[in-house]
C-alpha cells in the first residue's frame, strides 16, 4: 500500500505544475494546530451588551442541497456547477438571515472544492448574512482525489460569529480503524474546531463544532466521542464557559429505532439477508451505537432534553438520505455547560435546503 501511495504521489509532481504545485497530495494535519479565521470587512456593528444568544447548528451538505449526490445517497452526480450551488447557498443564506441566529455552527462547508466550483462557502456566507467573523478547519484536504472524477477537496466545519474570534485550533480526531491503508490515506480526518468569542461580560467563551464519523463500522465514534469529552474537560477544568455543537452522526440514548439498513439500501444492495457481506449498510446501523452519546448527555445540558425527545421522537429528527423521504433520524445537537432557556429549542423540519435541518435554541449569557 505504501508503495501505491508513493507512486501516486510522485506521480501528481511529476506530472504538475500544469495541474498542481507540489504540496502534499493529501493534508494530513497536526494533532493540534490553528484554525483559519475569515473576518469580514462589512457587517453590521456586534451589540455591545447581551443577556441571551441565539445559536444555531446545521449540515449544509457542500452547498448542494437536496441534489442526488453519488458519496451520501442514492444518486449519481459528483460536480456541480457554480449556478447549482450559488443556489443552494442562497437558500441556506435565506434561512440565517430569517432566523439571525447570533452565533452558528456548520458542518460539512466547502472552501475550495472542484464538485462545488471552487467556491470559498464561508466567505460566501459572510457575504451574504450579517455576520462579521468566522473561522474554519477542514477535515478533508486533497490536492486530488483520484475516483469519481472529485479531483481537489477542501471541505470541513465553521463557526460563525457576531462579535470577534480572538482564537481558534483544530483538534484532530481518531481516523476510521476499518479501511485499507490507501483509502484512509484519502479519506477524511474529522476534527474539533475550538474557537474563543470576544462575548461582552464572558473572559473564557468557547464554542466548540465538530462533525463526527458518519459511516465508520467499528468504535471509530466511540473514541471520537471520548476525545471530545476530554478536551472539553480540560477547557471546563480552567473555568471555561462552552457551547458544543455539530453532527454527531449519534442517535440519541434510547432511541426507538436504531437500525435504517432498508431504508437507506440503494437501488442493487442487499443487506439482511443470508450471504451479504456486509450484513448492514455504513451509516446506517446504530444498534451497536446507542450508548456511545451518553456521556455527552451526563456532563452537558442537551439543547433538546432527552426526556422531551424521548416523549415524542419525530418532531426533533434532523436527517434523512432521501431527500424523498421525510426528516427520519436525529444526529444534530447542541450542548452547554449552561442550562438553555427552557422551551427554545427549535428543529426547523420545515427547511430543506440540505440533507439535514438546523437545530437552534436560545441561551442564557450567565452572569
């Protein structure tokens, strides 16, 4: 495998500068390094004094929508054209600036990425909303990715913010334990942005995104998990006020349904059935999951109190494949170590803009 790495790699180079400069072909990133800060140069004037936030988390799905993209659904387009996506954004974009929510966590945002025509999304967006600042970490960064036609990729999650982001760090999680060599060395390397918000009346203000493994078979989210709780325990540790958020690709502890293998089968596959190999569909099968969330839910308070999800399932879902099928799963959360104002939760079901729905509540500055 190593030997196929290598010859790709100069492979690239020797065949570049007409292509590429001779950067990595792949990012593979520092256990801890900084984030990329965005500030834009309008924007209104961030309020001076503040007793309550708003915050929302949503998975806007590269800026394409509700398209049959070939990687997470049944369909078959890669690349999109630049009216495709400047399109879907001004549907995300309609949404923020409805809801202005004061600060907003996003997963799965492309800056410079061949199948959404290079268009850098986070300065897009604070283009085209009210906010000032934002900062970014990828967590899939290639020069280029040979299959499918994907060539660069530059994708990963943000934080947007009123008011200034004075630090930023990108925190590497553990990669998938269940690929060849080869495709790990492309694949995804997930994160956690940590970012620090100048908040009026807050000296140690977090807000913490991160976007978990989506299709690992084996405890790849489990150790996530564990690595998020410890360094969240070591900012809490300093008197750290935080707010988490992000797709957790977790259902929630007691969940009704836990298995969407025939749901989300395409067109060809089998699964259950005598023979098939595998026996379930990746990122479908969250039976052996189901505790893996909960100390999430022991040391935060949940956006959504897990008695009131629990109580009626359907109304916080946040997901589905098929975009021909209604909101079927929840995976989008947010957490504090704040309570959040009781009932302020909302689950906008009514958006589709993307494969998943934004999750929003609203939250109490403690003083």
């Amino acid at each position: 495998m190593r030997t196929r790495i290598i010859f790709i790699v100069l492979l690239v180079c020797l065949t570049g500068p007409f292509m590429f400069s001779c950067e990595p072909l792949v990012t593979e990133f520092d256990q801890v390094e900084k984030a990329r800060i965005y500030v834009s140069s309008s924007g209104p004037t961030a309020p001076a004094q503040v007793d309550k936030l708003k915050v929302m988390t949503w998975n806007i799905r590269f800026g394409a929508g509700q398209t049959p993209w070939f990687g997470d659904s049944c369909g078959d387009r890669v690349i999109l054209t630049a009216r495709e996506v400047e399109s879907n954004l001004q549907a995300v974009a309609a949404v923020i600036n409805q809801f202005q929510p004061d600060i907003l966590l996003i997963n799965e945002i492309d800056v410079e990425s061949k199948r959404s025509a290079y268009i850098d999304q986070v300065q897009w967006l604070l283009e085209h909303t009210y906010f000032k600042y934002a900062a970014y970490a990828s967590i899939w960064k290639v020069q280029f990715i040979p299959s499918d036609g994907l060539g660069r990729m530059n994708m990963g999650n943000a934080v947007f913010s009123r008011w200034p982001i004075v630090d930023s760090r990108r925190i590497q999680l553990s990669l998938r334990g269940d690929q060849d060599n080869l495709t790990t060395y492309f694949y995804l390397r997930r994160n956690i942005l940590e970012t620090r918000i100048d908040l009026p009346g807050l000296d140690n203000f977090y807000v913490v995104n991160t976007h978990l493994e989506a299709f690992s078979m084996d405890d790849t989210k489990k150790k996530q998990v564990a690595e998020l709780t410890a360094e969240l325990k070591k900012r809490q540790d300093e008197g750290a006020v935080l707010i988490i958020g992000g797709d957790f690709n977790l259902l929630p502890p007691g969940a009704t349904k836990t298995d969407f293998c025939l749901e989300d089968k395409c067109p060809g596959e089998s699964f259950h059935e005598p023979g098939d190999n595998p026996q379930h569909k990746e990122g479908s099968y969250f039976t052996p999951e189901m505790t893996w969330l909960q100390p999430m839910y022991d040391f935060y308070y949940p956006a959504v109190p897990l008695l009131d999800y629990l109580a009626d399932e359907s109304p916080y879902f946040t997901h589905s494949p098929d975009p021909q099928r209604f909101w079927d799963r929840k995976i989008d959360y947010l957490f504090s170590n704040y309570p959040w104002i009781p009932g302020s939760d909302i689950t906008h079901q009514d958006v589709d803009a993307s494969d998943h729905v934004p999750v929003s509540a609203e939250w109490q500055v403690p003083k």
